[in-house]
C-alpha cells in the first residue's frame, strides 16, 4: 500500500524565495516517516524491505534452486548468523568510531 503524496513536491523553505537547505529537508523526511508510522503498522510497511532482505540469503544459499525450502531457509539462517557475527568482530572494541 503506497501512501499518496497531498502537498506541493518543489522544495519549499519557511522564506518562500529559497529553496530547502539538507538539514531542512531531512528534517522534514524525518517528520514524514515518524507520522506515517504512527497512522500504519511499521511491520506492513517495511514488509517489502524485509522479504527481499531474507530472499537475498535464500538465492545465495541455492542459486538453483534446488533446495527443499526448510533446507533453504536453515542455511540461509546460517549464513545470516555469520553475517551478524562478521559485522560484529569489525565493530572497535572502545566504542569509539573507526
């Protein structure tokens, strides 16, 4: 379900003569998102997002699509536990950024 646009789409600033600066237009994204997850379920809407994320490791588990799905969906379990893990070790141990 896509939600329809109700406003002008030029950027437009508080001035009326200027366009939006980033800052303002993140700002007014992050406003967006915040209210259109209050009137919606954010599971149903990043749905999408997520299935196409667990369809990556189902294709680079089996390619071919050979697999039974149960096997399928075990190494693909698998292989996101290693991804988890791999990010996790290239995290600096101090908090610190790297």
């Amino acid at each position: 379900m896509r939600h329809e646009p109700t406003g002008r789409s030029e950027s437009v600033s508080s001035s009326g003569n200027e366009p939006a600066s980033q800052a303002e237009r993140s700002l007014r994204a992050r406003l967006a998102a915040y209210a259109l997850h209050a009137q919606r379920d954010p599971r149903e809407t990043t749905a999408n997002g997520r299935a196409a994320f667990l369809a990556r490791f189902d294709r680079e588990v089996d390619p071919e699509g050979l697999l039974e799905p149960d096997e399928r969906r075990r190494r693909a379990a698998v292989k996101a536990r290693q991804a988890k893990r791999t990010a996790g070790a290239k995290r600096p141990k101090d908090g610190t950024a790297a």
